[in-house]
C-alpha cells in the first residue's frame, strides 16, 4: 500500500507540473483571426541596412489580404490593387487599426 500511496502523489505531482507548463506556454499564443479584405501590417524580419539603426521602421505600410490558402498562408495586394507573388506567413501579419 505504501508504493501505491507514493506513486498517486508523483502523478498529482506531475500532472500539476504540466498544467503549469501548458499554461505558461498558452498565456504567450497570439490568436490571429485574419479573413479576406482586412487591411493588416507587415512585421520587417530581414535584417536591412539602416543608418537609424534601433530607430528604424518594424512594420510596413497597410496591405489587403486577398486569399488566405492551407497552411496559414495569405496573399497580398497593396492599397493601389497591385498583388504580390510571394505569399506569406499569417504569423508575420497583423491587423491594421487606422
């Protein structure tokens, strides 16, 4: 009994380390609820040569989301209706607020 005992008292433990961890790690997930026609910004992750160095620009200027396809990909057309062949993570967007 004493075994017994001991184990049901690891596995509380156990269970209530993951449950602290699974909840430190959710408290941190973004949810993006992006759907076509909303005006988002793009996050800058290349590094680019500036001479404002930490004052330089991390997002640029508003887009369009045209499609959104499998895989959490998203086309772009710009303000004018130009679109862009690349396509882009949903991660590197967010909404726009004018």
């Amino acid at each position: 009994m004493f075994f017994d005992e001991r184990r049901l008292c690891a596995m509380y433990h156990v269970r209530g380390y993951q449950r602290k961890i699974a909840w430190a790690f959710n408290k941190r997930v973004k949810s993006r609820d992006l759907v076509e026609g909303d005006m988002v910004i793009k996050e800058i992750k290349a590094p680019i040569f500036d001479p404002r160095s930490k004052f330089r620009p991390k997002r640029l200027r508003p887009y369009i989301i045209k499609t959104i396809l499998s895989g959490g990909t998203a086309q772009l057309i710009d303000l004018d209706g130009n679109e862009f062949n690349t396509l882009l993570n949903m991660d590197q967007l967010e909404h726009y607020y004018p």
